[in-house]
C-alpha cells in the first residue's frame, strides 16, 4: 500500500491449499503455497506474502452470501442505515462490488427499489443474480471496470458497497481510484470487511486464507483514502464475521468525520503498529491449535462432523493437521460444495439431510461465526447432539 519493501513476518501457517477450490477426488493432491502474513512497519498494513492469481481463486466461486440468513439481516440493516443517513431511494443507482448471488442487492431493494449493478468476476454467480433481476456485469472491480461503465452509459454511482472483499484485493490503490472516478458528488462507498483488532484480541487465526490478502485497521486505511483522494468520513464496529468494521468513505469535504477518531487512538495507543504485538499474537494462535487438537484427542471414538465447507474452516482443519479419521463428513448447505472433498485433508462434503439420516455426536462449528444460526437451524432439522467451538475448544 505505501510501496515499502520492508515487511515484517509474524505469522506461518505453512504450506496450506486453497480453500475453496474444493475437490472431485479425495486422491486428488492440491496444489499449496506458503500462506504468511506480514507487518509493513511504515504504514501498519497486515498483509500476505504472496498473491495467487485472482482469476483462479474467484473465476469460479463457491460460497454463496445467501446461505446465512443472519447475513441477510444484516444487509436489510444496512439498507435502512444507509437510506437514512444519505437520503437514498427510488432515482439512486447503486452498485455493489462483488455481489455474489445477490444476497445484498436483493435486500437492499427491497428497502429502497433502486436501480442496482453487481461487479463480479465468478462466471457462476451472474446468473443467480440476473435470475432475481439484478443487472450483473462479470469483471474484477478496478480502472477498466469503471471506465467500461462510463463507456456503456452507467451514471454515476450514488452508492457503491463492497462487503468482504476489500480485503481480497491486491491492488487497493487502483481499487479506491476506480471507485472515485465513478461514485457520483455526495454519493458514498461503504466498506465491511473484518476488522483486525478482533481478528487479534479473539485469535480468529483461521480468517487467514488466500483469498483474504490484508488484514485491515483503520490507521493504514485512513492513509489510503487520502493517497487516492478520497476521506475517512465514518467508521462502526459491526458483530457479523466474528467482528467487523463499516467504513464510509466520501468524496473530500463532504461531511464531518463519524467515529474515525475514536478508532485511530484505539489503535495507536493499544499497541497495533508494534511487531511485538503481533509476535505475542501468533503465539496464542500456536495454544488455540494445540487446545483444538487434546480436544480431539479427549474425544477419540466419538463420532465427530464438522459443519461447514468455509475458507477459515479449511485454515483450522489444515493447520491442526485433522484427518478423515478423526472427521469423516463435513456438513454443508451450498449445492456446489455438497459431493466435494475438502482441500488438503479430504473430507467429504455431505448436505443436512444426509447428516439427520446418520447424526454425529459432535459438531464442530468451523462456520463459528454463525454459531446461533447454525445450532438454531441443525437443531430444528432434529440434530440432538453436541456442538464445538473450535477456536476455544468449547462444548456446548
């Protein structure tokens, strides 16, 4: 982000495949890369130390927003929020910057009936969204992406969101630039993306995936904004995610800052731009994983599912070197993970019904961000048994 050579390395998961890139084979052998993370001591950007080429990870995409109801939620949240604060509705345009299936834009026109526009470059996720009457256009966001709109006729954006995909990005600078160029006087870019002051003070080690190339705080993306001429102008923490943040950014001078200062002190003062912060972090991480493991052990002979198919799912099962043995199925709602195998250790992916027919005793949440979901939703289907929080190594 600030172009410095100089990173610093605090995290090595070691060689780890790609999470979603699920397999037909359980022989099937997936390719892995090293998967570390690094400080950059200038600007205080977490980030990883190589990139995997865009197109392999999200040309074809797997997960689907609309699974979670809670997620859901909290996009018809979202729309009463922002409709609220920026006097959106019918005549606004908005786009939404990898929109997946829809999830979002269906909620948020359900709240403001506006004109709507996914970005997304997943070959299989336009058709989803065009089958709810969402207008989708397969690409990756950045300058051609934008300069194409212009092109074709668009307006100008009054809202652009991009939720959990700023930190997938590898050129942010030509990102927010791109966003400048098309977000219309006045009109707003709200980001979500996990925030990293959770993703340390909770050790949600397992959020470390390829796909997830910074982990971000509100000091170095401050920074940004203004490189790309852009403003800060309102930040909120957000539950969803195992903790979030909502940022909204502006053209300069379009209102006073929301909360932007209380997060930069919060930062500066708690310690996030030492590396030693980071070294103590990642020795926490290295107990949770052990915690995990004599949970597994404790538990020898029990028969133990995990719920699930997730990228940070993928990340636990890799790094605490599970096997088929000691979980034979994943349990899965999404039609295209169910009759895969899980990258790296094998495990089959089976739907809800196919596990009622044949329950576990144990449920390991590797979706934990959605625990309340998922309990309430096995339990109705007629799951009795028990539930693991796996960062915690906690039965409920």
């Amino acid at each position: 982000m600030c172009n410095s050579p100089n990173l610093e390395q605090y995290l090595d998961l070691g060689l780890m495949p790609l999470s979603n890139n699920l397999l037909d084979d359980p022989g099937e052998i997936a390719p892995r890369y090293p998967l570390r993370v690094m400080l950059c001591p200038r600007c205080g950007l977490s980030q990883l130390s190589i990139v995997i080429d865009p197109q392999t990870l999200f040309g074809h995409y797997v997960y689907r927003s609309s699974i979670s109801q809670s997620f859901k939620d909290h996009c018809r949240e979202m729309a009463h929020e922002l409709a609220a604060t920026y006097q959106l509705g019918p005549d606004s345009f908005h786009i939404d910057i990898a929109g997946n299936d829809g999830a979002l834009l269906v909620e948020f026109r359900q709240v403001l009936h506006h004109r709507t526009l996914s970005v997304d470059p997943a070959a299989n996720l336009a058709p989803i969204c065009e089958a709810q009457g969402i207008r989708a256009y397969q690409a990756f966001w950045g300058l051609e992406a934008a300069e194409h709109l212009a092109a074709t006729g668009w307006p100008r954006a009054d809202l652009i969101t991009a939720t959990n995909v700023f930190a997938h990005v590898d050129d942010v600078k030509e990102f927010l630039t791109a966003v400048r160029q098309t977000l219309a006087p006045g009109g707003v870019l709200v980001l979500e993306f996990p925030y990293l002051l959770d993703f340390i003070d909770k050790g949600e080690f397992d959020t470390v995936y390829f796909e997830h190339l910074s982990y971000f705080s509100i000091v170095p993306l401050a920074y940004l904004c203004i490189q790309c001429g852009l403003e800060l102008v309102e930040v909120s923490h957000q539950d969803i995610h195992g903790g979030s943040v909502r940022c909204h950014v502006q053209h300069k001078g379009q209102r006073p800052q929301v909360g932007v200062q209380e997060f930069l002190r919060r930062e500066i003062h708690g310690g996030y731009a030492d590396i030693k912060t980071y070294y103590a972090w990642a020795r926490k991480v290295d107990k949770i994983v052990v915690g995990f493991n004599k949970l597994l052990d404790h538990l020898k002979g029990a028969k133990i599912y995990g719920f699930a198919a997730s990228a940070k799912g993928n990340t636990l099962l890799n790094v605490a070197g599970v096997t088929v043995k000691q979980i034979p199925f994943i349990v899965d709602q999404t039609p295209e993970k169910v009759g895969k195998f899980s990258p790296g250790t094998g495990i089959p992916i089976i739907d809800l019904p196919a596990m009622i027919d044949d329950p576990p005793e144990y449920l390991v949440l590797l979706a934990w961000n959605f625990a309340e979901e998922v309990v309430a939703k096995t339990r109705r289907a007629g799951y009795l048994g028990h539930y693991i929080m796996p960062l915690t190594a906690q039965i409920i």
